[in-house]
C-alpha cells in the first residue's frame, strides 16, 4: 500500500526519479545511531530502569523504586490503585486503618505492632490473617497462635500466613526445641545421641595448614547427627561429601567429618548392606571398599568386567560408557549424567576431542591452566560424582563401581595411596572443584583456598592372555592440588584429564630379555672367534691387555647387533599387532604405558652406544692401514740421461726412469673410493621423511589402535608411542637402505658403474698393484700387473693394447698364468712381515715435510725415494717368488672359513694368497662396512627423534653427522695415505 501511494505521488507530480534517488542515498547515510548506557544502579531513588527503553524513568508521585530496581512501588502508608497496565497511582492508607495489607491493594487495622515496611506484625509462632475464608478483606486483621503442641504440631510457614505441620525430626510431642534436647540445622537432636565437640577443620596437607570452613561449622555437627539418629538420607549423603572435601582421610580425630562418617558407617554394621555390597551400608553413601591389607588387588585384578572390547567385525565395541551419580554439596541427589562433555573434563575443547577420551584404546592426555578467577565464577559449589561404567544390556541395564585412588588421601597422616598397591586404601565418590570448604569467616567471603582436581586418570587393563577383549574393572585416580588464594585475576592451576590403557608386561619383558641372554651368548662365542682370528692374524700368540680390549670391543659391536634386533623386533611385533585392525578382532594387546617403554629406550641407547664404539673402532683401523703401490712398470728403451759426473770426470749415464703419474693416478682413486657407499645418504633421508611426513607414515605411531594415515585437523591427536616410534623408523629406515643396496648391486653395478672392480680395472692398465695390510700379519692384494708388460705408452699404443685384450690375443690378467682372478686376501709369515717392518723403519726414519723445491731437503727426499724403490722392489719380487724363504701358495678359502671370518691355517713357513672373487678388500672401505653404517645410521635417527619427538630434526641431524664422519674419514684416509705411500699431498685432489 505505501508503495502505491509513493508511486501515485510520484505520478501526479512529476517528481523526478532522480530525487528520491538522492533522498535514499542520504537516508542510507543517516541510519547510524547512539543511546546513553545505563544499567539498574544507576537510576535513583525516585527512579526505575525501563527494560523496554533501556533507560531511568521517573516514578510517579507517592512512589520509589522496588527492591529490583526494574519497577516503581508505593511508599510506606500508601496503598495501591490500578489505572491502567503500565503504571500505578498510590494513595494513603486512612489513620483508623494506618497499615497496608501484604499484596499492598488495600489498608487494615493491625491488632499489634507495624513493622518498616508499613506492614502488621504478629509475634513469633502466630500467623497474620487479613481475609476471611470467603477472601474479603477484613477492617482489623487478626494474629492466630499455631499449635506446636500434640496433636496440632504446627508453626507458621515461611510467609507467615498460614500453619503446617513441624519438622519431622522435632520431638513427636512439641515443635519446640526444649532443652536438654540440641537445635541443629533446623532440627532437634536428643541429648546424647551425638558429641556436639564436631572437628570442623579441613586439612590442607600440601600447604601445610588447616582451615575451620564455615560450611562444616554450620552443617558437620547437624549432618551428622541426623545421619546417625533420623538416617536421613540427604544428611548422610551430605556427610560423605564432607568426608569426601577432607580427601577421605583418616586421623587420630574420630570428630572431623571422616571420622563421623565410620562412626556411623560401624553402627550401621547389623543392618543389611545395599545392592549386596558389603562396603555400601543401608542409608549411607559408599565412600570405601575397606581397609583389608591387598584389597585393591583383589578387587583390580580378580574377576573381569563382563563385557569385550574389539576393534573390528560385526561385534566391534570400542566405546566405553560412564555414568555418574551426581550430587550437590547439601546431599542431594540431582540427575544420572554421562561422564564426558566436560563434567570431568575441565579443559576448554571441542566435544570432538573431549569423546575420543573414551573410545577404548585410545591414550588421551589433555592438560590446560585455568583461572582461580574463572574456577571461581563457575564452581561456587562442588558437584560430587560416583562413577559407574555402563555394561548396557537392552533388558537388565547393569552398572559397574569405578574404584577411585585419591593420591592425596592420607591414613594417620601417611600418604597410603603414593605407596605400593597392597597398602592402597580405595574409595568411591569424587569431586572436580571445592570453592566452598576453604571459606573460613562466612559462606559468602571469599575462600582462603580452593581445593582442584589437577590430574583425573581412568586406567584400563586387560586381562592377561584374553582372547575376547577383557579387562578388570578400570581404575580413576584423582589427585588434588590446593591453591592458596592470593590473586585470583593472576593465579591460575594447572589440570589434566587423561585415561590410559595397560596389560601385563611381564611376559614380554621375560621374552625380550631371553632373547636378549641368548643372543647375548652367542655374541659372546662370536667375539672370542674374531678375537682368535685377530690373533692369528697379528701372529701373536700371547693373551695380554690389548687381546682383552680388542675382544671388549668385538664384542660391543656385536652386543649392539644383539640389542638392535631385539629392539626393532619389538618394536616392529607391536606395530603390526597392535595397530593392524586384523590382528585384533578382539583386544588381545596393549601397548605398553610410557613408565614401561624405559627399559626399551634403554636398550635402544645401548645399542647405540655400543655401536658407535664399533663404527669408532672400524673407523680408526681403516685410517690406519698399511698400503703400497707396487709399480711394475720398467724402462722400455736404452734412452739414458746424465744425472751426475763421476770421479774421472766423465758424465754418469742412467737410464730414463719411470713416470711416477701412474701412482698419483691410482693413489687419486684409492682416495676417492674410501667413502663411496652401497646407499645414497641423501636419497635415503629425503625418502624416510617422505614416508614419515609427506605420505602420514608417523600417524602409525600415535598411541591409538586406528591405522590411519591422515587425521583429521578436528580429531583427538594422541601421544606418540616411544615403541611404535622407534619400530616404524627403524624399520622404514632399513627397508629403504636395504631396497637401496639390493638396486645398488644387482643393477647399477651391472648396468651403470661399479667403482670397485673398476679400480681393480684401472690398476692392471696402469701396471700397478695394491697390497693393503689390515693387520700385522693379513690384508689384501689386488694384482694389477698389465698383461702388455708396459703402460707409460701413447694413446695408441694403449688403444691396441686394450683391443688385443678384449680379442683374447693376450694373456689373462690373474696371477696365476690363465686364471681373471686379480684380488687376494693374504695371509703372511712372520718373516715376509718382518723383513717388510725393516724398509718401513728406513723409510719412516727418513720422513718428514717435503718440498719440491728445497734444496734442504733434497738429501731427505732421495732417501725417501730410494726407501720406494726398494719397497717396490722387495713387493715385486715376492710376487714374482723370488725369495724362496717367504715364498708364497695360493689357494681358495673354504666356505666354514669365509663364513667364521678366520683362516684355519696358519703361514708358518709360506704366505698363503687366497682366492678372493668377492673383492673383499672393500672391507677395508666405507663400501664394505654398509651393514655397519646403516645400522649406526638407523639407531642415529632413531635416538634423536626419541629425544627431540621430531623426524625433521632428526634427519637433519643425521645428515650433518654423515657428512662430519665422511669429512674425518677423507681427511684420516688422505692422511694415511700420504703416509704409507709417499704420494705428495698436493697430488691427491
């Protein structure tokens, strides 16, 4: 309609479109609006808050504000007029009838006094009467005596208006407490039912002083007694939460409100107990389970809960029901309420979070402060709660008791709970927060100190070789923390709700540590074997202190391998047992609790320690061999130099010598394979990570029984499993090396770059041979004497040689005539090593720092030289068996004997070269040692993501040790060779 007539206006004027257009816009821009603030305090005397305008109005004439401050009453005299439904007109009452009636429509004649309020007075136990039974108002209003007396047993109500029946509890002829009879609480006692010298102090252990709550002054004494003489069942109820504020502690004081409670808990021991429970008498609350010495095993781990947990199937069942029975601090009872969104759990979370707490096996773990200003606000009485687990049933819906273990609970001023299980002293009713019982001068002063349950724990454990997912009834320990009141706006307490899960450990641990005793032993046969093969090898017959450490740190390697299978075993049995759904249609494992996982990152620092002593130790031998290059190349031609003058004064003419590049050339590629590995470090990081992080590998790890790889940013995360942590790295880790390794050698030695045999490939075309002395009297030899006799040849000559070689036009590269085999593990005499020790004394006697270019040292330098040469010599001759007396057989090793890493025979009077296809001088290499390296690196990756809880820093770190290990390696490696080779360092590049 209105915009008809908007659009008819428009019309018969002709009012541009334009200008209301404007008139739009500018309202548009004035809707912008503001209004004074006030609030009910602050309007006056003479003034009321309208809650419709938000604002003080006036009252009228004869009028003043109401008790609420949110409407206008009549003053006192004046009685009220109805005009209309939004306001009042007072007038006054006439002076024959001076007061006003209590609805105030209406003045009457009072038979007494008249109170402030303008108001007829009666005395104590009379009532007022205004009206007559019909309702109309009377001229004189009358004050009628109830009868307290048999058989009337009246007293006014709490208006004032009429009588009713006393308080049940008064004695059955007066509604008059007579002495000697004792007012309590609203109630009359007889005398002696119940010493009235109560204990109404709340002991506050942890701050080590006690408080007289108000609360328990006013209603300890009156509980009691109506307890013990009338078993009113609120006053019992509200003893026991008394008892329950007190910790449920017991003292030398059978006055204070624990002691009351057993008091009247021993009277009650001739009538029948409830639902058949002994501990839970007729008309009381059930506080304790008893104080029998072993009872709380008994009652933990004796008969199961009947019902079964399971993961999966048609009967999977992973939630776990709570009820509690909750109870207000006055005793009385106020609803059936299931445990979860937030009753127990004080943490501020989504109700996501807060029900994972009870799906089973699940660890839950949630910790928050919270103001003492907020705990304040919202708990200004405690709740109190008994907890049952709901074991459903469509039929028979039975409920389950939930022990509870308060820590804080104190037994003649022992701590019994903080002690081991058979002095456990267990209970039933519980609370969250207590801001009522530290108030010490009244009910409505502030507290001297707030009593919060700072950890509620819920433990399941599950029976012992169970195969139908069952547990013993679940344990709720609670532990309190008292908080002095200082600054409730600053001081904050810290709380944490957590459930958790258990099974007995026992086996397993008797399993892992039988395993670790027999592998253990036979770790320790190994270690003597090598150490007698080591003995052999140094040719030294005596048992001294070195034959003692080097058999310690034998076995330290192999005790580590010991620790590290039985460690990644475990680990790796738990995560398929536990977090593979088909392993478990029913429960039958749980994961061991943190407490529990301590000894098995004690194992798993063991095995790193002790395989670093070994990574050190074969570190330190490898940088510290002995090598040579024998270098059988020889003058081709009569070309010949003059080198000096001789004594008659006729130049002296020495052939032209040998070039020396050949040895640089084999001394750069023996440095440079020292660290080449069967794995690529970095790949192998970049693809655990990618595992672990990328794909949600480390999500097997969490400390619930869901193999899921992704979670949701809304769901509970749990804790990690230290076991499940190491077992998936550990064996992501090594599946990773070891897919590596088996690509390394089956292809891309074959098909891409082998440096190993290329090595050996290079020293037969250089014209050189290796021997490499790992021990005094054994090592290697790599035979790299070139079949064409000469390598110091152009690049043509070369060419021809290689093609002859490859159109078998030449003879065969080994070292016994018509044979390819070119490596050789060496077993040498006494006196080959011997006589070998005597030219290395010449040649160390003479070394020191070189300089091309120093006439100085130019004496020192030929020494040196001459020292090579004579090596050299001396090599190639027992090659080429021109010492009869160090004579040397060749022959192949038996496989008991490469296996035991020990040569049965000893080289008494001949060295003996073996066979040795398997290149097994890499031993002396990173290359040979990857199992070695790969298990330090796993246990290095390991036991820094158990320290710091990170995959990423633990690969970082890994990374940054590789490269560390290798920089000493090269460095060491160089070092040594510079040393025993006499390469120059400035030719190793």
């Amino acid at each position: 309609m209105a915009t008809r007539t908007l659009r008819s206006v428009v019309n018969r004027h002709k009012v541009p479109p334009i200008v209301f257009l404007l008139i739009y816009i500018d309202l548009l821009n004035c809707q912008q609006y503001a209004i004074p603030f006030k609030a009910p305090s602050d309007c006056s005397a003479e003034e009321s808050f309208d809650i419709s305008s938000l604002s003080c109005v006036r009252c009228g004439s004869n009028q003043r504000r109401s008790s609420t401050g949110l409407s206008c009453i009549c003053k006192t005299g004046y009685q009220t007029l109805t005009t209309d439904k939004a306001s009042i007109t007072c007038q006054q009452c006439p002076a024959d009838r001076p007061a006003v009636i209590k609805d105030g429509f209406g003045c009457i004649r009072c038979p007494g006094s008249i109170n402030d309020e303008g108001q007829c007075q009666c005395p104590a136990g009379n009532i007022l009467v205004e009206r007559d039974v019909n309702g109309n108002l009377l001229n004189t209003a009358s004050c009628e005596l109830c009868n307290g007396n048999s058989p009337g047993l009246s007293v006014p109500n709490p208006s004032g208006d009429r009588c009713e029946r006393c308080q049940a509890f008064f004695m059955n002829t007066s509604c008059v407490c007579n002495p000697p009879n004792v007012l309590a609480g609203g109630l009359c006692f007889p005398p002696g039912s119940l010493s009235t010298n109560v204990n109404p102090i709340v002991n506050y252990a942890q701050l080590k002083f006690s408080v007289q709550s108000a609360w328990f002054f006013k209603n300890l004494y009156s509980s009691s007694a109506a307890c013990l003489v009338f078993s009113n069942l609120t006053a019992c109820q509200a003893l026991g939460n008394m008892c329950a504020m007190n910790m449920h502690s017991f003292s030398g004081v059978s006055t204070d409100a624990c002691g009351l409670f057993n008091t009247i808990f021993r009277t009650r021991a001739a009538l029948s107990s409830t639902q058949d429970i002994s501990y839970w008498r007729v008309n009381l609350p059930w506080l304790y389970y008893g104080d029998e010495p072993g009872l709380a095993s008994r009652v933990l781990q004796t008969d199961p809960v009947p019902i079964g947990f399971s993961f999966r199937g048609r009967n999977k069942n992973t939630d776990i029901k709570l009820l509690a029975a909750v109870y207000n601090v006055r005793g009385e009872f106020l609803r059936w309420e299931q445990v979860g969104g937030g009753n127990l759990q004080l943490c501020p979370e989504t109700s996501t979070k807060q029900a994972a707490a009870f799906s089973f096996g699940t660890a839950y773990q949630e910790s928050c402060d919270l103001s003492v200003a907020e705990l304040l606000g919202t708990h200004p009485e405690p709740l109190f709660y008994d907890v049952f687990m709901d074991l459903s049933g469509s039929e028979n819906r039975q409920l389950l008791p939930l022990p509870t273990l308060v820590y804080n609970q104190q037994y003649n001023g022992r701590f019994i709970n903080q002690e081991s299980m058979k002095n456990w002293y267990l209970s039933r009713r519980m609370f969250v927060v207590d801001t009522l019982s530290g108030r010490e001068k009244s009910l409505s002063s502030q507290p001297k100190v707030i009593r919060v349950a700072s950890s509620i724990k819920i433990s399941f454990q599950l029976v012992p070789r169970t195969q139908e997912g069952q547990i013993f009834p679940p344990l709720m320990t609670v532990t309190y923390t008292d908080v002095a009141i200082t600054d409730i706006n600053t001081q904050t307490v810290t709380t944490t709700f957590a459930v958790e899960y258990e099974m007995d450990q026992n086996e397993a641990r008797i399993k892992t540590d039988t395993a670790l005793g027999v592998m253990g032993g036979l770790a320790v046969l190994y270690s003597l074997l090598k150490t007698v093969s080591w003995k052999r090898r140094i040719a030294s017959p005596l048992i001294d202190v070195k034959t003692m450490l080097k058999f310690l740190l034998f076995y330290a390697g192999d005790l580590a391998n010991v620790f590290f299978a039985v460690t990644v075993g475990t680990g790796l049995y738990w995560l398929i047992f536990y977090k593979t759904l088909k392993a478990q249609q029913f429960v039958s494992v749980l994961l061991p609790l943190p407490a529990q996982e301590e000894q098995f990152v004690t194992y798993i620092g063991c095995a790193f320690a002790l395989k670093a002593v070994q990574f050190l130790h074969k570190l330190i031998l490898q940088v510290s061999i002995d090598v040579f290059f024998i270098d059988w190349e020889r003058p081709r031609s009569k070309t010949s130099r003059t080198v000096q003058v001789s004594a008659a004064g006729e130049p002296k003419r020495d052939p032209s010598p040998v070039s020396i590049w050949r040895t640089y050339f084999v001394a750069n590629e023996w440095n440079e394979i020292q660290t080449i590995r069967k794995i690529s470090p970095t790949f192998q990081i970049m693809a655990v990570l990618f595992f672990l992080e990328v794909l949600g590998f480390s999500n097997l790890a969490l400390r619930d029984p869901w193999p899921t790889l992704q979670r949701s940013s809304q769901a509970y995360t749990p804790s990690y499993s230290l076991m499940l942590r190491y077992g998936l790295a550990a064996t992501l880790w090594l599946c990773i090396g070891l897919l590596q390794v088996i690509f390394f050698t089956v292809f891309h030695e074959h098909f891409v770059e082998d440096k190993i045999r290329q090595f050996v490939d290079l020293c037969s075309i250089s014209n050189m041979s290796v021997l490499l002395l790992s021990h005094r009297c054994f090592g290697y030899y790599i035979h790299g004497r070139s079949v064409h006799g000469h390598a110091d040849t152009n690049m043509e000559e070369m060419n021809n040689n290689l093609n002859r070689e490859s159109e078998s036009l030449c003879g065969q590269r080994g070292l016994l005539p018509n044979t390819e085999i070119q490596t050789f593990q060496v077993s040498l005499t006494n006196r080959l090593r011997s006589h070998y020790d005597r030219i290395r004394e010449q040649i160390d006697r003479s070394h020191g720092p070189s300089r091309m270019i120093d006439g100085c040292s130019a004496n020192q330098f030929e020494q040196r030289a001459r020292g090579y040469q004579t090596m050299n010599y001396f090599l190639g001759s027992i090659i080429d068996h021109a010492h009869p007396d160090m004579d040397y057989i060749v022959k192949d090793k038996l496989m008991f004997e490469r296996v035991i890493g020990m040569e049965f025979l000893e080289p008494s009077e001949k060295s003996i070269f073996y066979n040795d296809e398997a290149h097994s001088f890499s031993d002396v290499l990173f290359y040979g040692n990857e199992a070695t390296l790969l298990i330090f690196d796993t246990l290095f990756f390991c036991v820094v993501d158990l320290g710091s809880q990170s995959f990423v820093l633990a690969a970082v770190l890994t990374s940054v040790q590789q490269m560390i290990f290798r920089l000493i390696r090269n460095t060491l490696g160089r070092k040594n060779l510079v040393s025993k080779t006499l390469v120059d360092k400035r030719f190793l590049i």
